[in-house]
C-alpha cells in the first residue's frame, strides 16, 4: 500500500497512476470520512473515474508520498507521522527548498527522500484532474536513512507508468528547479500572466539580470556548481518560452486565494543571503510582493 498525503492535482495524478486499490489518502484532522472520488484525464485517451480510499488506522503503509503544499507539510506530517511506522519511505514532493530540510532536521531517523518533478497536472474544476504535460521525476535520498531505498522506492513509483529515475544528488535537482521557479513563478503572480507573457514586461526587464546575479552567488555559497547569471537567465528564459500558455504554480495559488510558495522560492534564497551576508534585494523585494498579493 502506498500512501499519499496530499490530495492536490500531483497527489491525485500519482494516485491515478498507480495501480488501483494499492493506493490510499492519507486522512487530514476534519477530512470527511468518504473515499476521495474523482474523474481524470490522461494525456491521451478517455477520462475515467478514481475512487482512492482513506488509509485506515492500523494499516501500515510501505510508502508514505507527500504532496502537500510546501508551507503545510511540516504540520501535516506531525499529524500523519505518529500511527505510521518509522521505517516507511517519506517522499518530499514539495517545491522550492526549506521544507524538505525541516523534515528531514525534524525527523532525523526516519528514510526521508525528495521527488522533482516536471510532470504537469492541475485541476480545471472540481471533481476533475487533469494530467497536462509529460514529464519526469527525479528521486533521491534526503539523509543517510534513504539512502539504500532510493532504486526500491523509484521502481515502485515507475509502477504508474510515468518516467521515475533514482537520482544521486537529489538536492542539485532541487536547485536547478529552484532557480527556474525563482526566475518565473513571482513575476507571473504580480503580473497576473502567463510564463511566456512575463518576457515582454518592464517589470520583469528591469528584475531578472540583478535577480540572476543574487542566485549565481547563492549557488556558490550553498555549494552548488556556478553558474554565470547570463546562464541562468537563459535556463529560466528557456523554460518560460517553453512553457509560454502555462499559468504558474504561483499565479494558479493566487488566483485560487490560496498561500503561495513563495517562502519557499524567493523567500528561502533571501533567507539563505542572510545566513551567508550575500545581499538578495531583489528576492527580498519579489517575496514581500507577493505576500502582499496574499
Ligand atoms: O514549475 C513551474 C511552476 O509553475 O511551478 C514552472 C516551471 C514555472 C511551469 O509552470
């Protein structure tokens, strides 16, 4: 059985995908007790209906898959943790980086891993999951626990039939997708466009090249290889173009009325600048704009 705490659009994608009825919901405090029910589209072919059960007390999980919005999965997980055995698998699928580290700080015994994901999924209306766009995912040990478990857990996440591989430095892939979401995701909230849109704003235009430069020396001091600004921004300019007609993560959360991840992004690299006295005005600046859109 593999659990999924988390029943957004990437909890519900992987709970489609997997082979039915070894799949359960993980339970939050107030959730109704009926099974989660709901249609889903695959990339090709018709939709179909999902029907994906609470784990129940006493079960025991083999797999505990976290899909949770990066700011609600510490408390999500003080709740879930306790009735759930301490050698099962965590998989972080959370974006950004921070809460990963304060999982894996709170909970030092336990196999704790991280997902990256390019897989898109999102939910047009209620009761419908869509999977948007093939991707792949990346899996990899957080701490010395996880680490033999990286080749089992991968195998059974390549059972949904989507692209899984076992990655060995996990944390790079949390930072090349950092760098990505820290150079789209806020402007496409205080802009209120697409990804491809934001190119063509002043706004972004006078940001992006200091912007660049902040993460370039991030990167070094958080011991990641460098990078040049000018390569950073063509990464992040290469996936905006590429991903033109999507609405963020960001843009989707704030239009959904719902917290951002922008503590995660922008806010986590400030914080970062801070710890190791690099200046970060332009993440400072984008963090409390969009926390002001809140
Ligand atoms: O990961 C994304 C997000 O929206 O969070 C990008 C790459 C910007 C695609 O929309």
């Amino acid at each position: 059985m593999i659990a999924i705490l988390g029943a957004g659009s990437m909890g519900r994608l992987w709970a489609a995908t997997l082979p039915a009825g070894q799949v359960a919901f993980v339970p939050r405090p107030g959730q109704a007790p009926d099974p989660a029910c709901y249609r889903f589209q695959p990339l090709e072919g018709e939709s179909f209906s999902v029907t994906v059960p609470w784990l129940q007390r006493g079960q025991s999980p083999e797999l505990l898959l976290v899909t949770t919005k990066a700011g609600d999965t510490l408390e999500a997980l003080k709740d879930a943790l306790p009735s759930i055995a301490s050698s099962t698998p965590i998989v972080l699928f959370q974006n950004g980086l921070g809460s990963q580290q304060q999982v894996s700080e709170t909970w030092p015994q336990r196999p704790v891993l991280a997902a990256s994901t390019t897989e898109g999924a999102n939910r047009p209306k209620p009761g419908l999951t869509v999977h948007a766009g093939r991707g792949a995912t990346w899996v990899g040990a957080l701490n010395t626990e996880g680490q033999p478990l990286v080749g089992r857990v991968a195998q059974q996440l390549a059972e949904s039939g989507l692209e899984v591989h076992p990655e060995q430095d996990i944390l790079g892939r949390l930072w090349q997708k950092l760098v990505i979401n820290a150079g789209i995701n806020a402007f496409t909230a205080v802009l209120d466009c697409s990804n491809g849109e934001i190119l063509n704003q002043p706004f972004y235009q006078q940001w992006i090249a200091p912007l660049c430069e902040e993460i370039s020396r991030l990167l070094g001091a958080a011991g990641q290889p460098c990078h040049p600004p000018e390569a950073l921004r063509e990464s992040i300019e290469a996936v905006a173009r590429k991903t033109a007609t999507n609405t963020s993560s960001m843009r989707a959360d704030r239009l959904a009325g719902r917290p951002t991840e922008i503590d995660f992004i922008n806010g986590y690299l400030a914080r970062l600048g801070q710890q190791h006295g690099i200046a970060t005005p332009v993440n400072q600046m984008l963090t409390e704009q969009v926390q002001q859109l809140n």
